[in-house]
C-alpha cells in the first residue's frame, strides 16, 4: 500500500517539513494547524464572552444601575450568548475534531483540506463583524441570543443586517466544518477501522456533524425572515400580515435544541476517553453509548417546543413535548450510569483531565436534573425565563462542555505539544474552577426559585445577597481561567517531553504515534488489530 | 466502506483560495448588511462592498476549481478522493434540502395554525373575537388581518409551464450524462445545451410571473403571509434555478473543452445532482404554493 | 476528592433545609392558589427524586472514587459490557418518569381549563407597562412602574418594594376564578405573578388565556418574564386581591371616579391652559411616560430612539407633532398616546417637547388642539 504523499514527487517536498511564518498560518491545509487556529480562536472568544459575563456580573453586583444602562447591558447578555455559544464552544470542538479524528481513525488528513482551512478563516470575519456592530450608532444585537421577533425585527437596532449576515457565513462555517467531518469519518477510515471500533469521539462527532447540517439551514433561514421582516416588509412574524411572533420560536428552537446537543455530545465522546483511560479499565457499555448518542440525537428533533411552553400552545401539544422531553433522561442516563460502571472497580487516578471529567459527571448530571424539572410543564411555568434556567444551562454548558473540552485540553496536550503539562498548576487550575463555578452557578438556582427573571439589569433587594456571591464566584471563574492560560502558554513552550503514550490506561491510534504527533498523520494507513 | 484501500490520499499543498474566499465572504456579508441598511438612502457603499465580495467569490470559484481540474488531470486523485467530493456533496444538498423546508415548516405553520388561530381556532377563541373580529381564516390568504388585499397566483399557465420545463431538463440532463458515460460526446453535449436553455426558459418565465404578480396582481414580497411565502420560496428557489443554470452552463463548456472521461467527472456529477435537487423542490413548490 | 464529596453534601444540605423553609427566599413559592400548591408540590416531588438519583449515582462514583484507587493498590477488573444491567437502567429511570408524568398531566390540564370564569380581565403589555381591562366593565387603565429614578441610579435609598411597585395595581375579588386574556401591542411581554403560579406570553396580535383563584387577600407582586427590550427589568405586575365585599366597592368608586374624569376632559376642552401649567403638567408627564425612550433631556438614543431635542418635528409643523404623539407611528415603538393620557396631558406633553431644552417655540397646544373631534 502506497503512503499517501510518496508516489507523488512535489507533494513529497512539503512532507513533515512545515512552512514557515504567518503564511503558514493563513493558507494551510494540514488537520493539525487547522485544528489548533480553532481552538486558539475559540479560547480568545471564550476570553472576550468571559469578559462580556463579567460586565454583566459587575452590574449585577449589587441592586441599582451602577456601570453600565439598561440597554447596553442587553447588548452584553446578547453577545456574551452567541459568542461562547457559537464563538467558543462549537469552535473548541471543532478544533478537537480536527487535530484527533484523522488520528483517531487512521487517516492521513481531513478529507477536504482546502474546505478545512475555509471553514475556519470565515469564523474571525463573522465575529469580527459581529463585535464591530457593537460600536456602531444604536448599539449591537440587544434582544437576547434567541433573537425572539418582533423584538428583533420592528424593534431591534439599526446594526440589525449586520448581526443576520454574520450568523450567516457563521452558518456557512459550521455548516462546511460539518460536512468535512462526516466525510472524513464515513470515507477516510483506516482498513479495519469498523464503525462499531470508532472510538466514541468519533462517532459523537459523527452524529453531531449530522446535528449540524440538518439544523445549521434552518438558522439561516429564521435570520433570514428576520431580515425580510425588518427591512423588506414581510410579515412573517407579524399577526396583522397573517404571521404570527410564535412561529419564529418555532423556527428558532427547532434549531436551536439541537444546537444544545451540538454542545455537548461531543464532550459525552471525550469524556468517554478519559474516563477509562484513568480508570484502566474499558468502557463499561460501547455498543449502548452509540445507541444512546443516536437516541439523543433523534429525539433532540422532537423537543424543542420545551422552550416555549408559555407561549399558549394547546395543551395536546405541550403534554407532547413535556413527555419527549423528559425521555431524553433515559439516553443520557445511560451514559452518566456507564461511566460510573467503567469507574466501579477500576484502578483509579486522579490527574488533570480525570479532575475535570469526574467533575464533569458530577455537574453535568445536575445540570440534567434541572432540565428535567423545567420539562415538567406545568413547573416551567415558575421556572421560565428566571435565573433557574440560566443556572441550568450554565451546569451544562460551564461545567459540562467547557470542562470536558478543558478535560481534553489537558489529556491530549502531551500528544499536540510534545511536553507534558504543569501538572501541579492543571491541578490548582481544577480545584480554582470546580470551587468557583458552584459559587456561581449554583446560587442561581435560588435566585430563579425565589422569582428573578433572567435578562434584566437590576433588581429587587431580597436577591441582593445570593447576587453578590453569584459575582464574587463570576470573578473567581474567571480569573481561575488565566491559570489555564499559563498552563497553555507553558506547555507549549517547553516543559517534560511527552512519550508516545503519557496515560498508562489510554487507548485509540492518536497514542501509538510520537508525541508531539508528526505534521502529518498515518501517511500509510495503520494496522486495526 | 472503510475496507476499502487507502491509497494515495492526495492532501493539498498550502492553498491562496481559502482565505480569499473568507475574505469575499468577509465582503459580502459587511455589503449585504449595509446596502440593507442603506435601502432608501442615498448613499452606495454598501452595493460596492457586496460586488466587490461578490467578485471576489466568483474569482476564487474559478482559481479553486480550477486547482482541482489540474489536480485531477494529473491524476493525483484516488477513487477515494472522488468519493469525498461525492459525499461531501451529498451532505451540502441535504443542507440546502433543510434550508428549505424551514421555508415549507413556515408555510405550513401559518396556514394550519397561524391564520386559523387569528380566525378563532383551537385555543384562540378570543383572539378573532376581540382582535381580528372582520378577518375570514382562508388560504390563500388574500386579505390579511389588518385588511390589506392582494390576488393569489394560479398554478395553471406559467406554473405549469414551468413545471414542465423543469421536469423535461431533469429528464435531457439525465440523458446527457448517460451519453457521458457511454462516451457519447455528441449527445451529452447536444442534450446538455438543451438542458441550459430550459434552465434560461425557466427563469425567464419566472421573471415574467414576477412582473406580472407586481404590475396587475398587487401581489408583492409585503402583501401579508401569502406574498411573503410565495416570494421567499419562490425566489430563493428562483435563485438556485440561476446557480444551477450558471453550473450547467460551465459543464457545457468544460465539456467542449474535452473535459471529463465516462468515469471521472465529478463535476458533471454534482452538477446534474444539484439540478435534479432544484427541481424536486419545484414540484414541492408547485404543490403546495400553487396548486394546494 | 474529599473536596468534590464536601461540596456535594453543602450543596444537597442546602438544598435540603432550602426545601424545608418553604417559604423562603431560595425555594419555589407556594403561592396564594391551589393550582400554585400542587405546582409546589410537584416540584418538590421532582426535587426529591432526582436528588435521591444523585445521591445514588454520586455515591457509587464516590465509592470507586475513594476505594477504587491505584494509589491503594486497586487493580482493574475486566468486567464490561451486562445486557441484564444496560435494560435494567434503562427500564427504571423510565419508569420513574412515568411517574413523574402523571401527576404533571393532571395539573397541567387543570391549569389550561379557562372555562367557567367569574370575572375577565384582559391584559395588555407593551413597551414597559400593563394596561388592565375589565372586561365586564368599560373600564380599565395604565399600571406602570412606581419607583422613582433616583433610586434606580442609587441616588436616594432604595425602598423596601424596589423594583416591585406600580402606581396602580390590578385588584381582583378574593375566591373567584379570574381568566385572564392576555396579549400585548409592541413586543412579546410575559405576565407572571409566582403566588398564582401563572406566566402567560403576552403576544402581538394573539389572545392567550390563563386564570386563578386567589385563596387569600393580600398583595403580590412579579414581573415581566419575556426580555422586551431596555425596560424589560422595569416592568412588575402588582395584584391586590381584595374579599368580595372590599371589591365591589373598590370597583363602583372606580366606575364613578371614571365617569367624573370624562367630565372633567369636557370641561377641559373648553378652557385654556397657560404656558407655565402646561410646562409643569407637561414636564412631570414626559418624566414618566417619554424619557424612557427620548430621555429626560430629550436627547434620544442614537439609532434607537429619536431626539426630541432640536428635532424638525419638534421645532415644525404642530400639527404633525400632535398626530405624532396621539396617533403613534405604527410599526414602531412609538405608540398612539391618545388613550393612554388625558387630552390635557397630551397637550401639556406636546407643549413641553415644544419648549423645553431650548426648543423656543412658544407654542401653547390646547387641549381642543388634541382633541378636534371632540368640539
Ligand atoms: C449543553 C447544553 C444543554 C443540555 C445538554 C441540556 C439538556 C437538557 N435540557 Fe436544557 N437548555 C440549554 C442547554 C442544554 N440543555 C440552554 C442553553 C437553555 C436555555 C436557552 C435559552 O432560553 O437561552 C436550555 C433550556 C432548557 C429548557 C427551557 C427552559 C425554559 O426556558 O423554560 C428545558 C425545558 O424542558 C430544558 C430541558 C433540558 C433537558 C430535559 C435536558 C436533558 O438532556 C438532560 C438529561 C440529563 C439528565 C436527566 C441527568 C442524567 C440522567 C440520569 C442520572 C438518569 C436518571 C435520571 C432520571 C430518570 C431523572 N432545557
Ligand atoms: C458555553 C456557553 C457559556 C459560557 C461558557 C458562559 C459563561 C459564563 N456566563 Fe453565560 N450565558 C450563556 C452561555 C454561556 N455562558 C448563554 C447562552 C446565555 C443566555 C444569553 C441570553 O439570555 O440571551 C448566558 C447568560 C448569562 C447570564 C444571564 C444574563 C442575563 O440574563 O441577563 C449570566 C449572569 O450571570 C452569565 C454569566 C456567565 C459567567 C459569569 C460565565 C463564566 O463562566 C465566564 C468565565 C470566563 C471568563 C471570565 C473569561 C476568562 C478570564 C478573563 C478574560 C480574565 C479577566 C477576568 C476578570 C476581570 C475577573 N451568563
Ligand atoms: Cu415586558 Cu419584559
Ligand atoms: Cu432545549
């Protein structure tokens, strides 16, 4: 068998030899690069929605306007959403995939390079349009990162077109990034890689990327009827035109619930790496954790009026999605059940990346609970729109997909960099998290229990306390985040070099080659058992 | 699949294309944002910025695609290489496929719940008693709650006739790449000519349906839900029917080029795949904006 | 370890004794109703099942956690993969869910049955106040936020219903079903009072329904639960529930108070308003209904909402300034004022837009300039 590059002579120059400079940068082709400007691009935008959070949490230290009006502080909320949503989670995983599928499966790159490269560089143009609307005349996109019409439409500010082309090519991106990972899998597998081999990364990534190009069009086309409606006279979400303000939440959860599984089966993959590799044992279920990723997958299409159970649908339908809802327990539950099996009588260790993915597991899974208590219709209705749901989807966005990408920071940093990292810094980075994160989060929950709404600048006197702790943890997050900071920044740098496999109990193709991993994987396809 | 041989995965050298594509993305999308902004005001910078992306895309289409034809010339592409262009083009027409059916959900939405709900149906009793008293919940829906009128667009005559253009170029299409693939040059070029000039028929006709919707119907983009459907489905569809004709229209010169042999022509596959794709949306279109 | 196990227990005990308070400030309300009751109850149930799912599940892990370790000499098992374990955790948490749906079912139903109401009040939101219809009667009225500026900007001290004060609340009978028809005229508002355990989209161009029955008088207070832009935080709702008897009279010095009003509008009509009462009526009214758009020095906010100050339409044509205010722009947020203030505070508010800030026209409206038809 032929390697993939040798039987070709001027390819063969540029084997194993990088370019060099900026340029390298900008025009390349390689999975590695390529996966690495995404997760630099992803932690500096988690830095700036950081910083916009931390606005946010300054305001609400205390009851009162003090830093910032009413309207900017909309901004704030707004942008802080569509910029960790879709400017630091959806890039960090897709600059995992990168670096780890072609390794994973024995394949020497993505399947389409040059679409690769694409699929990244249009992400800074989108956000850098994305912020800049926030300096122009009216301010930014201020009506919530669910954009609800006619709040977004009739009502919205000037810079309006703006934010609907950049969700655009942003789309484009996702969409492009998706189609290159499920040809890359369906296509590039190594003889012998069998679907039911694929390491559960893969095949997480494999489903999301599905996810992505089913529901990434129907983005398109709500920002799109919010830009008829707005400036081309379309009432698509007016009631005097014949529309209705309804539908557009329809539109947008029916992506947008899918979206949230976007975020997060990718980290049930890495999680279902870590786990075992530290507990050096296999996987309790493989075979269950594909078809409990699929479940999730499927009925994730089936849900997504959950977010709109105030909106006056009848009651046939709420109770229908009330029920499918809640069923997504039983896949998820699945998963949190294999996990502490393959931990159960294992030979247990607890560095960096074991830190977070137990963390993960733990905060996840409540996180889970307190979805399923907003499934419960006639509950949400106390529930919705309060700072209940902000500390629900926090547990599963902060401490599940942000740890478990942090967890895979750590666990694939030997492979990327070539050095080990500093474990004692990882672990004060773990614990200066895992503490401050429930400061944060957790308090939410009573703020929301006792009746205060989410998306507002100010309020009532007797959620002054748990406010100023929810802020004083905000900050510590984030602080604790430049810990990580270094730790990259060291890491890649220097430090111990990395053997080939740094985890005793670590499994998967990526481990047999050299750390750091050579500039281009498996050029001849590895042996599969 | 995966049992098939690896060989010679043909990974690009460093590549210009990319970047300038994100950047006449970068272009169009600052363009189309303003000249939106800009509608009704003097001022053109945004335009400018839009055809200058736009430009640029289209430069970047031709370097690009032509990198790929001298790659594939020089036979650096493996069958498996083929097959990720195949696939991944699949993936990208079922990407359009969703793009559109938030278009038919929309339709579907407002003529099954939006409009019978604001004429008192289900649990919205109240809401044509007390708001929308005067308004009558039928489809088409030629007078909107508020009251303002429109006429609703026929499927017999130009529909119809565009119907069975689309259906009879789906059909000329299909036999020119049969003729490909039995090295029959003469009839995949002749067939695939007829199939460009159905795709021009088409859109003329589709223009002239637009004109006369504006001038004698008073159906327009801003008359209430019915136009709003009509030209967003019908326009967006409209706007696939152009790229597919542009597409068709380089095969056809690519193919009097002598490009493609029976066995590899990627192009010509993904071409005739979006325009086969285009059509079955058409006559989804046709059923449900037209005739239903 | 030790840490993430202390962690759990703070937390669940917190939860635990949260619980047990009930009434307090981080536990769900059990509200006034007997619909926000079971809602509680609910809640509680969930609560309890999935904290005791937690603490199973964390236990476990905690036990591998502590005793599963290398460092003490624990070596893997090999075990892996037990159909007879994969359904069995798929079948019970199934199960426990259905269990959990029932009970959801029953009162969800009960909650969306609008029928055979005592009294309807129809509700409408818009950019930031409540307006109250009753619907029986030809009455209603504006109910808008009552805290005053300086607190907000952490001038003055804050009160004790900071945040949660209106200038008129809503007041409905003790012990009747009240249905409620909401809806709104710009964006999508929320009306949500906990005690009742009622939250309803206000929609543009919609009507939904929801109800309650209060058990016991007194005041609740919520807000608006759906962001509607800049004020979004700065719109409660208020209700005081009031026994029959306290009601009815409330309600006929209301119908009276209404009639002697529209009284006074026609005497109004008929007199002349000097330049300094319009400027003093005409002031406190833009404080209260335009600054939060137009701001209080009248100069707007840039691509949102236009200057006052200095602007053509302020400094032409009175005619065009008062169908302005009167009528609204429809499509926007500026809204038709017509019948939301007094025909002399229209006057007096376009006066003062006239006026103020160094708008020198020196036009006097009157209150027969608003209200033509009326002559
Ligand atoms: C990664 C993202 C993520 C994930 C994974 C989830 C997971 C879930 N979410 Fe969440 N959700 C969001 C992100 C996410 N959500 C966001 C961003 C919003 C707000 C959007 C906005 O308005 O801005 C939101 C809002 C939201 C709402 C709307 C609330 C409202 O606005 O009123 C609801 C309602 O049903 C909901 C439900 C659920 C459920 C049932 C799950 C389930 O998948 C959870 C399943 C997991 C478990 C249940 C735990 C583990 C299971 C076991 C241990 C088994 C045994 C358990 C039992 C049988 C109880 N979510
Ligand atoms: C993955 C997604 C994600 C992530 C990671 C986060 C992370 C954080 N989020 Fe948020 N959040 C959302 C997704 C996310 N969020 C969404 C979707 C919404 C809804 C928006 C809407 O309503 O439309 C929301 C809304 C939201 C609100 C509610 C706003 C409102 O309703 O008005 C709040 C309030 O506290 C909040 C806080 C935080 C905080 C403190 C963090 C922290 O974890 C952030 C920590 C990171 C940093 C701080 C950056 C790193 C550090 C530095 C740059 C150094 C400088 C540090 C200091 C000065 C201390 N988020
Ligand atoms: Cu009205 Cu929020
Ligand atoms: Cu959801």
């Amino acid at each position: 068998m032929n390697t993939a590059s040798a039987t070709q002579d001027e390819h063969e120059i540029e084997h194993d030899h990088k370019p060099k400079g900026l340029m390298r940068w900008v025009l390349t082709t390689n999975h590695k690069d390529i996966g690495s400007l995404y997760l630099m691009f992803s932690f500096l935008m988690f830095l700036v929605g950081g910083a916009m959070a931390m606005v946010i949490r300054a305001e609400l230290y205390q009851p009162g306007l003090q830093i910032v009006e009413p309207n900017f502080f909309n901004q704030m909320t707004t942008v802080h959403g569509l910029i960790m949503v879709f400017g630091a989670v959806m890039p960090a995983f897709t600059g995992l995939a990168n670096w780890l599928i072609p390794m994973m499966i024995g394949a020497p790159d993505m399947a389409l390079p040059r679409m690769n490269n694409w699929s990244f560089w249009i992400l800074p143009m989108a956000f850098s349009i994305l912020l800049a609307s926030l300096f122009m005349e009216g301010g930014g996109p201020n009506f919530g990162w669910t954009f609800y019409a006619p709040l977004s439409t009739t009502y919205s500010p000037d810079s309006t077109a703006l934010f609907v082309f950049a969700v655009h090519i942003m789309g484009i991106s996702s969409i492009l990034g998706a189609i290159n990972v499920v040809v890359t899998i369906v296509n590039m597998r190594a003889p012998g890689m069998t679907y039911m081999k694929m390491p559960l990364f893969v095949w997480t990534w494999l489903i999301t990327a599905f996810l992505l190009i089913a529901v990434m069009p129907v983005l398109a086309a709500t920002v799109t009827m919010v830009l008829t409606d707005k400036y081309f006279g379309t009432s698509f979400f007016a009631a005097a035109g014949g529309g209705d303000p309804v539908l557009f939440q329809h539109i947008f959860w029916f992506f947008g619930h899918p979206e949230v599984y976007i975020m997060i089966l990718p980290s049930f993959g890495i999680i279902s790496a870590i786990i075992p590799a530290f507990s050096r044992k296999k996987l309790f279920g493989y075979s269950s954790m594909v078809y409990a990723t699929a479940s999730i997958a499927l009925l994730s299409f089936l849900v997504w009026a959950h977010h709109m159970f105030t909106t006056g649908m009848p009651v046939a339908a709420e109770l229908f999605f009330m029920y499918c809802t809640m069923l997504i327990s039983v896949p998820t539950g699945v998963k949190v059940f294999n996990w502490v099996a393959t931990m159960w009588r294992g030979s247990l260790t607890f560095e960096t990346p074991m830190l977070f993915a137990i963390a993960f597991i733990v905060l996840f899974t409540i996180g889970g609970f307190s979805g399923l208590m907003l499934a419960i219709t006639p509950v949400d209705f106390q529930y919705h729109d309060t700072y209940f749901v902000v500390a629900h989807f926090h547990y599963v966005l902060v401490t599940g997909a942000i740890f478990s990408i942090m967890a895979a920071c750590y666990y694939w940093l030997p492979k990327w960099t070539g050095h080990m990292y500093d474990e004692r810094l990882g672990k004060m980075h773990f614990w200066a998290s895992v503490i401050s994160v429930n400061v944060l989060f957790f308090p939410m929950h009573f703020l929301g229990l006792a009746g205060m709404p989410r998306r507002v600048p100010d309020y009532a006197l007797q959620f002054a306390d748990f406010n100023q702790l929810v802020s004083i943890g905000g900050f510590a997050f984030g602080l604790s985040q430049l810990i990580f900071l270094v730790v990259l920044i060291k890491c890649a740098r220097g430090g111990k070099k990395a053997p080939a496999k740094p985890w005793e109990g670590s499994e998967g193709l990526e481990w047999n080659m050299p750390s750091p991993a050579p500039y281009h994987s498996h050029t001849t396809p590895p042996e599969i058992k | 699949m995966a049992q098939q041989q690896t060989t010679n995965y043909y990974v690009p050298a460093q590549s210009y294309w990319p970047i300038v594509g994100a950047i006449g993305l970068l272009f169009i999308a600052i363009g189309a944002g303003t000249t939106v902004q800009q509608i009704g005001s003097e001022a053109s910078s945004g335009s400018w910025m839009l055809t200058i992306g736009i430009v640029i895309i289209i430069a970047m289409m031709f370097g690009w695609f032509n990198d790929v034809i001298v790659e594939s010339d020089k036979g650096l592409y493996s069958a498996q290489m083929d097959r990720s262009f195949r696939q991944g083009m699949s993936w990208f027409i079922f990407s359009e496929v969703m793009f559109f059916a938030a278009f038919f959900g929309a339709l579907f939405y407002v003529r099954t719940i939006a409009i019978p709900w604001l004429g008192g149906a289900s649990n919205n009793v109240m809401t044509g008693q007390i708001l929308w008293p005067d308004f009558e919940a039928v489809w088409p829906l030629v007078t909107t709650p508020a009251g303002d009128t429109t006429t609703a667009m026929g499927w017999q005559g130009l529909p119809l006739a565009n119907t069975i253009i689309l259906l009879t170029s789906s059909i000329t299409l299909h036999i020119a790449h049969k003729g490909l693939e039995e090295n029959n040059r003469k009839k995949l070029t002749a067939l695939l000519a007829i199939t460009v000039l159905l795709g021009v028929a088409f859109l003329v006709l589709q223009a002239e349906e637009y004109v006369e919707a504006y001038r004698h119907m008073g159906l327009t983009l801003s008359a209430g839900v019915y136009g709003n459907t009509f030209f967003l489905l019908t326009g967006f569809h409209g706007m696939h029917v152009t790229i597919g004709t542009i597409m068709l229209f380089v095969m056809l010169w690519r193919v009097l080029k002598g490009h493609f042999t029976p066995e590899r022509h990627f192009a010509f596959q993904a071409t005739s795949w979006y325009w086969h794709f285009v059509d079955v949306v058409w006559l989804g279109l046709f059923f449900f904006v037209y005739i239903l | 370890m030790q840490k993430i196990i202390i962690i759990i227990a703070a937390m669940s005990t917190v939860v635990f004794t949260g619980a047990a308070l009930g009434t307090s400030s981080v536990n769900l309300t059990q509200g006034v109703t007997d619909i926000s009751q079971r809602v509680y109850d609910l809640h509680m149930v969930i609560l309890t099942i999935c904290a005791i799912i937690g603490l199973v599940v964390f236990g476990a892990m905690l036990y591998a956690i502590i005793n599963h370790r290398k460092s003490k000499g624990a070596t893997a098992a090999q075990f892996h993969e037990s159909t007879k374990v994969e359904v069995l955790w798929t079948v019970i948490p199934f199960f426990i869910l259905i269990g959990m749906a029932i009970p959801a079912t029953t009162t969800l139903i009960e909650m969306e049955d609008n029928s055979a109401a005592d009294i309807t009040i129809k509700i409408t939101g818009s950019q930031w106040k409540w307006h109250y219809q009753y619907f029986e009667h030809d009455f209603g009225f504006y109910s808008l936020l009552a805290t005053p500026q300086e607190q907000i900007q952490n001038v003055s001290t804050k009160g004790e219903n900071y945040l949660l004060e209106v200038d008129k609340p809503l007041v409905i009978p003790t012990n009747k079903k009240i249905r409620f028809l909401i809806t709104a005229d710009d964006v999508i508002h929320s009306w949500w009072v906990p005690a009742f355990a009622v939250k309803q989209d206000a929609n543009p161009g919609f009507i939904n329904e929801a109800w309650t029955r209060v058990n016991e008088p007194g005041i609740y207070r919520g807000q608006c639960a759906e962001l509607c832009g800049k004020d979004h935080g700065f719109m409660p709702v208020v209700v005081r529930a009031l026994p029959q008897e306290e009601y009815d009279a409330w309600l006929s010095a209301q119908l009276q108070h209404v009639a002697k009003e529209k009284q006074e509008e026609q005497q109004a009509l008929a007199s002349t308003l000097t330049m300094e009462e319009s400027m003093a009526l005409g002031e406190k009214t833009y404080i209260a209904r335009c600054a939060a758009c137009h701001q209080v020095g009248g100069e707007g906010i840039a691509g949102a909402f236009p200057k006052i100050k200095g602007s053509p339409i302020a400094l032409g044509d009175v005619g065009a300034h008062i169908d302005v205010v009167v009528n609204g722009k429809p499509g926007t947020a500026m809204q038709a004022f017509a019948n939301q203030l007094s025909a002399k505070e229209l006057a007096a508010v376009i006066t003062y837009e006239r006026n103020a800030w160094g708008n020198n026209t020196g036009d006097i409206v009157q209150v027969s300039d608003v209200k033509p038809e009326a002559k």
